[in-house]
C-alpha cells in the first residue's frame, strides 16, 4: 500500500507537444475564460517558448484537451482583446528561450517563472513574469531584468557550481514548518555533468533566498542502473507535498539516473518522505507509477509531475519519454490515504557531535591540536598556507571504540590563485598522502579543468592499497566556499563522500585498508604549491558515543484515555524518533505527534493510561533530534507558548537555529 495510488489513464493525444516540464492550474472561474484547466509547458531544449494547453470540460477525458491554438482558432478567446497570436504564448522579451514554466496564482495575479539561455557560455537564469487577471498576456518584471534567480550574482557567487544553471524552478506555498518563508521552490544549482540542487524560499515570490545547497539525494533503495539514482528533486510537484504526522512530509517525486545532454533518462515516480526543513529524506522512497512496457509513450520516463482536484477527482498529469526522447502528456488519477503506514525510516546513528567555528577565533578548541605548521587564525577562519598546516583530533581513538567518523569542514573555501588540497585522513600519522593511515581525501582541480575530483584512498602502511576517483562536481574557482567531508565506518572498511547537504554522496567498500589503532581524524592543506592555501570556517566531527543517549526527561504530563501529553525537558526539541515511552518501566507502542516547542502527544496502539501511571523516556540507538540538530520550529498551536509568564514562541513564530541529520 502506498499513499498515493495511481492509475494510469492515458495520453492526451489531442493536444500535440511539445510537453516538457508541464505545470497545470485551475481556471473554472476566471470570467470568459474556455477552458476548467489550463496547463503551460516548453521544449525540451529545443527552442524555447512557453506553450499553453487547456480542457474544454471534463479534465479527465482526454479528448477533451486543445492546444491553445486551436482554441484561438475556435473562437474560444474572443472576450479577451489583446491575446498572443499563437502557440507560444509567452518567450523572454531579450532571449526568445523560455523553459520549465511553473504558475502559482497569487490573489488575482498569475506568476510564471521560467529560465533562459543568456546568450553566455553555461549561464541560465530564472526570470519572473506576471499576468493580471487571467494566464494570457505575461509580462516580465522590469527588476533586473526580471531576473529572481542568478548563479552570478552575489552572495549566490560564493558558492561553487560548474555551470551557473538556477532553471528547472517549481514552487508553490510553504508546507514546512521548519522553512520561515512563505513560498518555497527547489531548481537546479550548478548544471552539465556536474549539477547540484537547491532549496529556496521567499516571502513575496520575487525575492528568494537561497536556503540550502543540496546534493542529488541517493539512498541505497533505489535502482543503480545504468547509473545509481537519485531522488530528482527539481521535478518535486509542490501541490502533492502533504502532511503525513510525525513531523514529516510525503510528495510525488520522481526518482532516475543522473543525466544531462544526450544520456539516456530513466525515471519512475515515487512518493518521498521529508523533514521539516523541506528537503531531508526521513524514510525510504516508495515507488507509486512506473514506466510503460516496450514502445508506450512513458517507457523511459515518468517525470515533472503536477497535480489538481477536479470536481471531486485527483488528477496527475506527467511527462513521459519513449525510446525517441519524445516527449508526450500523461495523464493518471490518483488517491490519497494518509492512513497508509509508511515506510522504512532511514536509520540515523547517534553521535557524539563537536563543531568548531573558526571564524574570528584566536585559539583551537580543547579537542583539537596542531599538527604540523599551524595555521594561522584570522577574522573569516584558519588560514591552511602551507603544504604541512594542519589540525587532529586531541586524544588517540580505539578503532573498537571509535568506530565511525564524520567530519566535514562547513564552507571551506580557497583564497589563493593556484591550486588546493583540502585534505582529511583517518589514520595513525600525518599529515600528507604518504602518511600510514586507513583513508585520506583529497579535493583537487584536475587538470587545470575547473572541475573538482574526491579521491579516496584505502591505506595500509605508506601505499594505498585502492584509490577510487569521484567527480566532485563543484567548480574550484578562486573564492569559491565548499562545504565537503568524509564518513568513514572503521568495523566495515567503507567510506562515503559528504557534499553540500551532507548526505552520503558515495558508498565505497576499502576491504584492504589497514585499520589503524589508536587513530586520529585529521584536516591539512596537501598541496605544496607556492602560494596554495584555503581558508577554513568550521569543522564538525561526528563520531561513536562514548555511552549510550540520553532521554529528555518528561517535566509534565497529562492523560486522557489512550493520549498522553507530554512536556518536555528543554534541552529536548523533536518528534519523537529515537525515544521509547514507558509506564511504569515497560515500553509501549504508539505515535508520536510533537504539538509545540517541547510539548509532544502520544497515542498508544493499545490499552489506556491512568492518572497515576509514572511516565519515562528511553533512547534507542537512532539520532535524538534535539535542539542543537533541528531547524526551525513553528508555533502552530494558535496560542502563545509560555512558561513562568514569559512567552517562549508567539503563535504563529518560528524559532530558528540549526539542523544537520544524517542519512545512513
């Protein structure tokens, strides 16, 4: 059983393409407009141009669809005195390639993003336009040049990318509890062989700020040919996003292989599970629709899909691919059941968690030492300027003990004009490559390309006993910040790279590496270059707790049947993932629902609670989600949280800090 059923019911034939990235709203009221839904969509790099669709009564009925063309040509428009002339009804005033639109109705205005090529190498941006009244005569905003999202433009230059790509924009109103923004939309950040994903969010649907930084999200369920896939979160369908308790999120979403020019594309469309923040997957992905057999329209590709209600029906409308790269609408109807039960969640490890923030620090924290040349301290973080600067880890480690390790370096960035190696190792000496050690990585621009590559290295004694290359897929300009890491599992010889959202990007097997004991996590600068240098702004380490998590403990609690509601201690802050309720010493079973900041409801399966039942908290060994690891928190309880008389959160506030979970 999934959340969303589907059912295929065709293709919408009658409305001839071209149907790439298809974004469909309801335009039942608008006065003298044809048609009860209209649909936009572009070439698939082909041109450009926004076209526009639209059904002449029942939406379900496939026959029903037109081209706009064909309206115009039926009469169907005549009410409106100025109308485009045909088919597309919209393209950029200065670069005539309009793609990827996406239409969200705001009051009585009609708000169409699209991207465009700008003329320049490998520079796509995201423009704005806006239609009064009703989805026909677009016009851009005049604010930089209508521009909302632009790679090249600072502070969004900070950031490494290989192509400065922002398109691919779907938004739509702000679900999440934990993004303090209206409006939230997700597009590609950097593109070509080497493409990265955003998070955005806005207040007024023009200006957007950049939220996250996202790396494809791969998790070990998902197909791994022709290459592995990845959760495709451009073509997320914002409408579908839904609440389904416990804090998280599920939505339609395909999942496919990475690919760009000519590859070959393949996708199925899931339902994924997020955080609060909008783009953490908390569970397993769940496949819902899958491609067609040997010669149907969808046989490659199930993507872009957008969702509506009609009249009482769900309706899913898609674009599929066939063997031809042609592009055809599809349509399905679907239901939803909240009730389903969900799937697997992604197990999370719990940690010990250290983070040094180096910038406008004179001194290391206790837990970390010299090692080498020390870098030299400055306002925006460690200066690593020579080819032996670096930092470890304070105290010697038991691979028995210890026996996995996170570290990252958060928005390190280079400062030089020549190259730079960032380098981790988890090893018994250091630094540099020849040190003995399990693992090392190494961020290197090769060649003199642009293109940052990770290698990681399985050591035993001076040599590595297996090197494997990965694509980093960031461009390594001068000034550019990185947020880069490794993960290492010491009792499994297996690594995984850590990019931009901090999820594993890689699962690398080391089988003869030698474990080394005691060991050391290690950062240094590996490149003996003159001039070579990068600057370090924090560094989290992650690693085997030295004992067991410990619960929050239960300030108060009120009962009522088969609910308890529980305030919380308030260093806790979370939905309940990772705790085990007892009474009177024996665990129950139930849900967890968290209604305020520390105040949570559980509902058990079975039995009831008694006004002098003595409730406790237990830990498993999953992550505690606790106030130095969650986002965001919103008061939606439509009354002001208090303790002591003081208000904690106004209704209808959200009180920030950080959140980093990790996916297993």
């Amino acid at each position: 059983m999934t959340t969303f059923s589907l059912t295929k019911v065709g293709r919408i034939g009658s409305a001839t393409g071209p149907f790439y990235y298809p974004c469909v709203f309801d335009t039942s009221a608008i006065t003298n407009w044809p048609w009860t839904l209209t649909l936009v969509s572009s070439p698939d790099h082909a041109g450009g141009g926004i076209y526009m669709y639209g059904s002449v009564g029942d939406p379900a009925v496939l026959g029903n669809w037109e081209s706009y063309d064909v309206g115009l040509a039926a009469g169907r428009f005549d009410a409106f005195a100025t109308k485009p002339a045909a088919n597309p009804i919209y393209n950029d005033p200065d670069t005539g390639d309009s793609e990827t639109p996406h239409i969200v109705k705001i009051g009585t205005d009609f708000y169409l993003t699209s991207h465009d090529d700008t003329g320049a190498a490998d520079y796509q941006v995201t423009r704005l336009a806006i239609a009064e009244d009703a989805p026909l005569n677009f016009t851009r905003i005049a604010t930089n040049s209508g521009k909302v999202l632009d790679l090249n433009a600072a502070p969004l230059t900070e950031y490494p990318w290989k192509s400065a790509h922002s398109g691919y924009f779907r938004w739509g109103l702000n679900p999440f509890s934990g993004v303090a923004y209206t409006y939230v939309g997700y597009g590609l950040f950097g593109g070509g062989d080497a493409p990265h994903y955003a998070i955005w969010g806005s207040n007024d649907a023009i200006a957007w700020t950049l939220i996250s930084v996202l790396d494809g999200l791969i998790d070990p369920s998902l197909p791994t040919s022709p290459s592995p896939w990845v959760v495709k979160i451009t073509e997320i369908d914002p409408q579908s996003i839904t609440y389904a308790g416990g804090g998280e999120y599920v939505a339609l979403c395909p999942c496919g292989n990475p690919a760009y020019s000519s590859d070959s594309r393949y996708s199925d469309l899931y339902e994924i599970y997020l955080g609060p923040d909008g783009y953490t997957l908390t569970r397993e992905p769940r496949l819902v629709l899958s491609r067609g057999a040997a010669s149907s329209y969808d046989e490659y590709e199930i993507g872009q899909p957008t969702t509506i209600e009609y009249s009482g029906t769900k309706l899913c409308f898609y674009q599929g691919a066939d063997s031809s790269a042609g592009n055809s609408l599809m349509l399905a109807t679907f239901t939803l059941d909240a009730t389903v039960a969900k799937p697997d969640p992604i197990l999370r490890r719990n940690h010990d968690k250290l983070v040094y923030d180096a910038t406008g620090s004179a001194a290391l924290p206790a837990w970390l030492e010299v090692e080498g040349n020390a870098p030299v301290p400055s306002a925006t973080g460690l200066n690593f300027n020579t080819s032996t600067s670096g930092v470890k880890y304070a105290s010697d480690l038991d691979p028995s003990v210890k026996t996995w390790i996170e570290m990252s370096m958060v928005f390190a960035y280079r400062d030089s004009a020549v190259g730079f190696i960032p380098r981790f190792q988890v090893g018994d000496t250091g630094p540099g490559t020849t040190a003995n050690g399990f693992l090392a990585i190494s961020y290197t621009n090769a060649g003199g390309t642009g293109l940052g590559y990770v290698e990681l290295l399985g050591r035993s004694g001076a040599a590595s006993t297996q090197t494997v290359i990965s694509k980093y897929a960031l461009k390594s300009d001068q000034k550019k910040r990185h947020h880069v890491g490794i993960e290492v599992d010491l009792s499994a010889k297996t690594a995984n790279f850590l990019g931009n959202s901090n999820q594993p990007k890689t699962n690398l097997a080391f089988p003869g590496a030698t474990i080394p004991n005691p060991y050391r996590p290690r950062i240094s600068q590996g490149d003996a270059t003159a001039g070579a240098n990068f600057i370090l702004e924090k560094i989290t380490l992650r690693m085997t707790p030295d004992a067991a998590g410990i619960a929050p403990t239960v300030s108060s609690s009120v009962v009522a049947s088969t609910t308890a509601t529980l305030t919380l201690s308030e260093d806790c802050i979370g939905d309940g993932v990772g705790l085990v309720i007892k009474v009177g010493g024996t665990a129950i079973d139930g849900v967890w629902t968290r209604t305020a900041l520390n105040d949570m409801v559980f509902t058990r399966d079975t039995g009831t609670f008694g006004e002098s039942d003595v409730i406790t908290l237990d830990v498993t060994d999953t992550d505690l989600r606790n106030e130095a690891d969650l986002v965001a928190v919103q008061n939606v309880t439509g009354v002001d949280i208090q303790a002591g008389g003081s208000t904690l959160l106004s209704r209808g506030s959200v009180w920030m800090t950080t959140w980093s979970k990790r996916k297993r």
